[in-house]
C-alpha cells in the first residue's frame, strides 16, 4: 500500500508536466532553474544542473513575508517541519532530521553547536542576508559531520560599492517588536563595508502548562474544576508568557589585493535572552484569588499537591561571535577560510522545589555550557576538459565546558553560592576531500567525491562537588570515509534527471561523551565510547521546466541510519548508547508557476515515513509528520504586493493517543497573509497576519492564535 500511494503521487505529479497549460510568454525569473548555488558543489553552478533537490531563498523573500528569524524562512520549503512552539533552537526538522543532522553553515562557517549540534536560528540577523542556500541529501562527501539530511548554508550581503541605508521598524501583536539599521559603502576602491544592528523582542504568549497526577486520599484546603487530560492527569496553570529578547550587531570589511584576489574579515554578535512571566493558576480561593499552594480536591474526588515551584519556568541565556576570515583568490580558484563560533554564554537557571511563592526570588541552580568551534578550510579547482576538480583539506577543534552551581538568588546569575560540577571535553577534526565533475557527453555527467575525517576525542573530564569525585577520560580516535557519487542526465533544455548515492555521519555531541550527571548508575553517566551514527542516502529525482512560467521538481529519497545514540540503561549503568538503526523515506513534489504579469503560485507537498529497529523490533516513528504540504499565490499590482501561504501537517503521534488537548500532537492547517505597499522609492509599508483563521491546536505545547504585525522600511 506504502509503495502504492507513491507511485500514485508520481504519476498525478507527471501527469501535471503534460497537462499544465502554457502561461503568457514572459519568461518567470523568479521560478526559473537558472539560479547559480555555490554550496551544493563548492563551486557555483546553475541549479539546473546540480544532482540534488536544492532551494535558494532570496532577501526579496524574506523582506516581503513578515520573517523574523531564519527558522521561519524554512518552514514553507518543501521537506521542512518547524514546529509552531518550539524553543529558537530547536523544532526545525528536514526529511524526519532534527538539527543535529543538518549542517548549517553561516558563509561557509558551521554555527551547530559544539554542545549538542544545535542550531542558535536568531544569532543570524535577517537584513544580513543575502540568500538562503538548502541542499538537501547526504553532504559529509565535501562538508563532514552533522550534513546527513542536507546542508544549509546562510550567505550574507556584500557591499555593492556605494552608500545605503536600509531601516525598518515592525510591531505586533504579544507587544513584538523588530526594529533594524544597515550601512553598506566603501571607503575607497579597494576596501567596502557593511554593518548594522537588530533587535528583535516579544513578550510571547501562554504556551507551557504543567500537569500533576491526582490521588485518592488526602486533606483539601480548596476545590476546583480542572481541565483533565486523556492520560488522567490534571492541568494546574502555567508558566506565564514566555518574553524573548534578541540582538545583533554585525561588520563586514572586504579588501580588494587586486582585480582577481580579495580578503573578508566578519563579525557577528548577538544576545539571546528568555524568560517566563505572569505564572497563572486554574485554581482560586472563594474571593477570586490565584492559589499556588496546597492539595486541592478536584471535581472527580481526587486531590492533586501543588506548590509555588510547578509555576516558575527558566531563565535563559545565550551570548554568540562569529568571526570568519575568507581569502579569494578568482584567478587561480583557491578559497580559505578561517573561522570562529563562539558561544561565550549558555545557560539557563531555575528555581528550587522550596519556592514560597510565585515571587519567589531565593535558591535556585544554574547551568552553563558554554562552547567554542575553531576551523580552518583550504580548497582549489582545477578546469580540464571534461573534468572540473575540487580538493582540499579542513581541521576543526571544538570544545565544551558544562558547569552547575547553586545560586542564593535563581534570578541572579552573580549569585552563585557553591559549585556543583564540572564536565569538560574537546574533539578534534582533519579532513581531506576531493570532487571530479566528469562531463561524459553532452547529455551525461557524474559526479564523485569522497573525504576522509580523522576525528579525535580529547581532553574529557568529569568532576562531581559532591564526594570531591572527578573521573578523567582516555582520548580515543576513529575515522570515517564518506563517498559519494551522482549521475546527471540532461534530457533537454528544459528537463534533467538525476541520482545519488551518499555516506554520512553525524558525530557524538560533546555532552553526551563526557557529562556525567551524577555518581549514582540511575543518573546519567559519561560514555566516552560512543562511535557516529552513520547513514546512507539514496536519491532518484527530476527537475523540469514545463514552459517559460511554470517548473516541476520530484525527488525520492531513503536513507538508511545505523548506531544511532539513545539514552538507556544498559547493564546497569545509564547513559547514551550506540543502540538503534533507522529508516526515513519519502517523496518530494514541488511545483512552481505563474499564472500572468500580476500572479504567480507554488506548491509542495513531501510524504515521509520513519522507522526504528531496535532489538530486532520495528517501530514507526511518530516524530515525524507523514504529510507536509505547503502552498502559496502571490499578486502584484502597480506599488502593491500581496501573498496567501497556506500550510498542512498531519499529527505527529500515535492514532490512539488522545488529540486537542495539552501535550498531543495535532494535526494543523494554517493560513498566513501578507501585504506590501510602496509609498514612495525610500519608503515601504508592510502589514502581516499569522495564522489568518485563529486556529488552535497543539504541538506538545499550545500554541499561539491570530497574530498581526506592521512593518516600515525606510532605505536611502
């Protein structure tokens, strides 16, 4: 039946490339396959003809969309599911792939975490951005570690030369704020610049809500009706909204040596700030107050305990730089890079279980991890006759400190009162890597790549305040060889063909090898043994332009994961292990066409199916949404621009877990609308609305209603 539905979807999506009528004869630029990318091959090449599913998001997108971070830009491309109450961190999946399998690089530099292999999505400012890069599909055979569902590569905005000013101001609802300048110019023929600042803030909106089982015996002090949950439990309250404030300062200097060589220096800064306010209970006294203390009787008899301590949420912290130093050199094709991500602060503080009220501003506990990622890539192109070769060589050192302490006060960070325990560690990376584009004919190329990492774990400690116990780690090394190999059939000029076999892997995140969460074998323990989880990719796809408007792409991939890393106990201790294998497969549609002059439309739609093996036991993965549709029109009149998204996921748990309420995973359809307006040539308007219908559902969390926002951009 599986094989069945898509062969279906195939031959209705083919039957299309037939049966779509021509538009007017204005070539559609927009959508046309003629975009040059640079990270699918590490050269540039026409999309048309790189043999992957691969998708460039403009500026021109994100500035007439209402986007307000880089997580969002994603969400309507085809094989992505954002999550609509997940953490800035995290909720971004790519074909059934959390982060940790999908390697993104900010021009050219990897910003996954050295912690765990996340992705901090708001330390990019959007007016830095030039355009988004997606390559889909294994990518370790050029990029190395964490590239197994793809490569997303965020290319910044270079000077154009002369002077601009760009400013903009937005406002919406939940008191949400973005306000933004950048400066471009030159000082000279030789040296240009760009830098500016954004800050973005919110006070969010209630999300979180905490849930406690209820008993049968006990004493009240109150009564109440509670919401009660399919799996018994009751819903007490909540945290409160949840306030995000983030800000970003940037600086690029670029100096031209000559016509043929130049040298880049950037910087990025940005602060991320969250915490929860307002905490809100279900349960009041007989004048109508809030009570957050107590056993209370609920209306079925039974008596649930709540103290001040379910209501307090977490204090969060992030502080980011990224350096990068690019040196180009056109005329003999040499490209190095040096860069640096540092995460000077992460953390987050909570309060203690002996909280007194919801003001409570005693003991707590504080934890940060910290991280930094050091690399150095060389690589240059030879041009022969049939053959266009890529080699080079990488290293990079990453290295995290993982610290506890205990505070006197848990919203002051200052107020650390002893420590509780350190975990250290640091891995280190060489590489060598090779590609041969080998033009066969002029229907036929293949291309074949393969690199070699020598990955060393080092330096890994863990000490315990507690018992004055510290356990040092041996280093231990592997290696793995990533190949990879494509065919590209160019049928004619409006439709290629392509397929692909690729190796990759993901390597251990730091924490799970050396952080150990106590001396007991229930806590969890350090496994310095951990070897990558490795997988292999298969892809069969076709791009087509169907005319001069309209344009097809349909791609099929499996990919197979072998030692996948799981918490459990084995023998007596608990910690991550090397346990599990897994499948994901699917199939990705992506249509894309205007209609005339004024109107223009997409589609996509990816059905994807996962699953676990674990002892010789099959289990499909419910994480992953089995269906993702996203589709959109767009007019344009005169000064005017308006736009209509629409998107569909199915669930994304169990058909007989309960649904609607807190803590499932619904299915949800959402509308989003968009207008834009060109007052005069400096000034532009701009008026959003999400989630046009006021659905509500849950994703885990709940999530947030109908939320409006007005933009005005200012440039000169």
């Amino acid at each position: 039946m599986r094989k069945k539905n898509i062969a279906i979807m195939i031959l209705t999506a083919l039957a299309l490339s037939t049966t779509v009528q021509a538009a007017p004869t204005e070539e559609l630029d927009e959508y046309a396959l003629d975009t040059v990318i640079v990270t699918a091959t590490r050269t540039s090449e026409n999309i048309k003809n790189v043999p992957a599913n691969v998708t460039v998001i403009t500026a021109k997108d994100l500035e007439k969309k209402q986007i307000f971070s880089v997580r969002e830009a994603l969400q309507n491309e085809v094989g992505f599911y954002l999550s609509p109450t997940a953490e800035t961190k995290n909720g971004l999946s790519l074909r059934g792939f959390s982060g940790q399998d999908i390697l993104v690089l900010y021009d050219g530099q990897q910003i996954n975490s050295a912690f765990d292999g996340s992705i901090a999505w708001d330390s990019i400012p959007l007016n830095k951005i030039e355009r988004i890069e997606i390559v889909r599909g294994a990518g370790s055979s050029l990029y190395g570690g964490h590239a197994v569902a793809g490569v997303i590569n965020i290319i910044p905005k270079e000077s154009s030369g002369e002077t601009n000013v760009d400013m903009n101001v937005s406002f919406g609802s939940n008191n949400t704020w973005n306000r933004g300048i950048s400066i471009d110019g030159a000082v000279n023929d030789d040296l240009s610049f760009n830098i500016g600042y954004q800050k973005r803030s919110t006070q969010g909106y209630r999300g979180y809500y905490k849930t406690v089982s209820g008993k049968t015996t006990g004493s009240s002090s109150a009564t109440a009706d509670l919401p009660m949950l399919g799996s018994g439990q009751y819903v007490i309250g909540g945290r409160g909204e949840k306030s995000k404030i983030s800000e970003d300062y940037f600086v690029d200097f670029t100096y031209d040596i000559d016509d043929n060589r130049s040298v880049k220096y950037s910087y990025t800064h940005n602060n991320y700030n969250y915490a929860y306010n307002n905490p809100f209970s279900y349960i009041y006294d007989s004048a109508g107050n809030q009570i957050f203390k107590g056993t209370i009787l609920t209306q079925d008899g039974k008596y649930v305990t709540i103290k001040p301590s379910d209501y307090l949420g977490y204090i969060g912290e992030r502080e980011q730089d990224i350096h990068k130093i690019n040196y180009r050199d056109d005329e003999n094709q040499i490209k190095i890079g040096i860069g640096m991500t540092d995460l000077k602060k992460e953390g987050y503080s909570s309060a203690d279980s002996s909280a007194t009220s919801t003001d409570w501003d005693g003991k707590g506990s504080l934890a940060s991890y910290p991280s930094k990622n050091y690399n150095f890539d060389f690589q240059k192109t030879w041009e022969f006759d049939k053959h266009n070769v890529i080699a080079g060589f990488a290293w990079m050192k990453e290295k995290m400190t993982y610290t506890s302490y205990s505070l006197t006060n848990w919203n002051d960070w200052n107020s650390i009162s002893s420590l509780s325990s350190i975990n250290s560690g640091s891995t280190h990376t060489f590489a060598l890597f090779a590609q041969d584009q080998y033009t066969l004919s002029e229907q036929w190329k293949v291309y074949t790549g393969v690199r070699f990492d020598q990955y060393k774990k080092e330096g890994g400690y863990s000490y315990l305040a507690s018992g004055n116990s510290r356990q040092d780690f041996s280093s231990k090394s592997f290696s793995e060889v990533s190949p990879k190999i494509a065919f590209e059939y160019t049928a004619d000029d409006r439709t290629t063909y392509f397929t692909s076999y690729g190796h990759s892997f993901n390597p251990p995140s730091i924490y799970k090898l050396y952080r150990r969460a106590g001396t007991s074998m229930s806590s969890v323990q350090a496994n310095p043994d951990l070897e990558p989880e490795t997988s292999n990719t298969f892809e069969l796809g076709m791009k087509r332009d169907l005319d001069d408007n309209t344009s097809l792409g349909i791609t099929l991939f499996h990919v197979k994961t072998k030692d996948k890393i799981a918490l459990a106990t084995k023998n007596g201790v608990k910690a991550y292990y090397n346990l599990d294998n897994a499948t994901a497969k699917g199939v990705e549609l992506e249509l894309k066409h205007k209609l005339n002059d004024n109107w223009s439309s997409y589609f996509n739609y990816t059905y994807e199916r996962g699953e676990s093996e674990s002892n010789d036991q099959t289990t499909r993965n419910w994480d992953i949404p089995r269906h993702l549709l996203h589709a959109g029109v767009d007019y344009t009149y005169g000064k005017a621009n308006w736009g209509l998204d629409a998107q569909y996921v199915s669930e994304r748990q169990s058909p007989d877990a309960d649904t609607g309420e807190y803590g499932s995973e619904d299915a949800f359809f959402l509308m989003n609308t968009y207008l834009n307006y060109k007052a005069t040539d400096q000034i532009d308007l701009q008026f959003g609305i999400q989630n046009l219908l006021d659905r509500k559902f849950y994703a885990s969390e709940a999530t947030s209603g109908r939320t409006y926002t007005l933009s005005v951009n200012y440039s000169f």
